[in-house]
C-alpha cells in the first residue's frame, strides 16, 4: 500500500493508520487534559499511553504517585468508554550520571532517580493488572538489551533510534491482536514525539508511532 501522510499521521506498510500525539516536557496531569481533543476526537481503535519521564524526573513537572496513577486510571476509563483499547507502558531506566549534569541530585531523595522509577512502575505494572489492560514493560526489555547505555540513549534518557525500535516493538507486542487496519494513537511526552531523531512530532522517520509500520500483522488475526 502506497504511503499517506500528513500531520502526524501515515498509513502504510502493515496497515496501520498511526498518529504521534506526543508534546516534550509533558506530564500525566497534561496528556489527562489533552486527552478527549488528541485521543477521543480521532476516534482510534487503539491508544498507546506513555507518561511518567516528567512526572519522577523533571521538577517543574513532578507528580506525586498517587495523582500520577490517578491520571493514568482515568484515561484508562475515558478510553474504554469511548470504545477505545488502552495500552500502558513502564518507564525506562535512565543513566544516572548523565541526568544529574541537568538537574538536582536532592530532587530524587535516597531512592535516587531510578528507585523513584520503580516506584512508579510497580504501581503501572499493578494498575495494567488490576484493570486488566495491555502493559508494554519497556523497562525490562531495555534492561535485557543492556539498559541506558550509548546504543540506545544518547543524553541517558531520551532514544536513539534503536531506542525507538525496542520501543516500538515492546508496544506492537502488548497490542496484539491486530489485523492490519487499525487506527492507533500515540499518546505522550518527548519520547513519543520522537526528540533527537528523523521525523520528531510525526508518524515518520525513526520515531517509534512510525516504526509501529515496519512490524508484520499476524494473519492469524485478520
């Protein structure tokens, strides 16, 4: 199928029709916000939700736990009441040393940047279980490939473009099953967006909404 693209949107490959609804520097309380006009009112099959980089790292956008799942419930609910499948995703790892030329080491306390991580990402793991929905676990897959190293984050947090691969296929993975025709959208913060690659804010390039194409749809699910 020929390629379409326009806005953040493209369609090709495998079918899929994606959208990249990710806005740098964002935070859960902001996805919540924009979530009707970037999610709802493009009426997707499928809505792929990552938030929690700003919330635990980035001080003038932190969000206490409790708020930040919170947040998270209740796009989980806002979309299954449109008829929209959600799909969640843990928080990676970053390079400790790297983060701290750029921000506070006081701001993380003593569990430091990656144990607040994890806090985090054990109460994702728990709400994905106890609402029984999708859970792309980014976190561990990049810890298998060897963590935050220079192959797949250049600033030790955001992605290079085999980042955005693992990325992408952690994500394909967790939204299965798929026939090849459905509407996705990528909702998120600047690892969404796609910063530091080829095709930043769209569905092309090496940013991960575009690599969702280059994955094969089972025939079994057609």
């Amino acid at each position: 199928m020929a390629a379409l693209a326009f806005g953040g949107l493209l369609a090709a490959q495998n079918g899929l029709v994606v959208y990249n609804k990710g806005i740098g520097g964002q935070n859960s309380e902001q996805g919540r916000a924009r979530f009707d006009q970037d999610v709802i009112a493009l009426k997707p099959d499928i809505v792929l939700i990552y938030f929690g980089l700003n919330d635990t790292l980035n001080e003038p956008r932190f969000v206490p736990l409790d708020r930040f799942i919170g947040n998270l419930e209740w796009m989980l609910a806002r979309a299954r009441d449109s008829g929209v499948r959600p799909v969640l995703c843990t928080i990676q790892h970053v390079n400790t040393e790297r983060l701290l030329k750029r921000h506070k080491r006081e701001s993380y306390g003593e569990e430091g940047p990656n144990g607040k991580i994890d806090r985090y990402n054990a109460a994702i793991r728990r709400l994905a279980r106890v609402r029984q929905v999708g859970l792309a676990d980014f976190a561990s897959a990049l810890d298998r490939a060897g963590g935050p190293t220079d192959t797949y984050t250049p600033d030790g947090v955001h992605l290079t473009p085999a980042g955005y691969e693992l990325l992408a296929g952690c994500f394909f993975e967790s939204a299965q099953p798929l026939r090849g025709n459905e509407k996705i959208v990528c909702l998120g913060d600047s690892v969404t967006a796609g910063v530091n690659v080829n095709g930043k804010g769209t569905a092309e390039g090496s940013t991960y909404p575009a690599l969702l194409r280059n994955f094969k749809v089972s025939t079994l699910a057609r």
